[in-house]
C-alpha cells in the first residue's frame, strides 16, 4: 500500500480554494463523493465547483490510493470561525 503525506492532500484542497475565491468550504462522505458545496455568492455555478472538487478527489486518490482515508469523512473550509 502507497503511503501519502497529509501535504500532498492539503496541497490538492488548496488548489481548489485558490481557483475558487469564492468556495467557503465543501465536505467528503464516507463514500469519497462531495456531500456539500458552500460558495460566498450565488453567481458560481455550484454543480461546477463540485465537479472540480471531484476531479481533484479522482487524481489524487489514484495517484496516492491511501489519500482516501485521510478524505473520507472530512469537511474542508476556508476559514474556521
């Protein structure tokens, strides 16, 4: 089994937050699919974002299958409060 460094998931979820300004966070069930998208306004298109969030959840877990279970689970944002 490969094993993955937490910054090689962190770096994927950064990406998606510096490509999207406006993605306040998003969360992966249990399932690696994307249960939930929060964007800041309604002028991006949801279902996009979430695509993209999908494509980088399919390239990093097939480059680094042990990424998964670092994801399962797991609510990303962008800022805590």
């Amino acid at each position: 089994m490969e094993s993955i460094r937490l910054d090689e998931v962190a770096n994927g979820v950064l990406g998606l937050f510096n490509r999207y300004p406006r993605l306040s966070g998003f969360s992966i069930d249990a399932t690696l699919c994307v249960s939930d998208v929060a964007l800041d306004c309604v002028d991006l298109p949801t279902r996009a974002v979430g695509a993209e969030i999908s494509r980088m959840l399919v390239e990093l877990v097939d480059e680094n299958p042990d990424a998964a279970e670092l994801l399962r689970g797991r609510t990303f944002v962008r800022t805590l409060h």
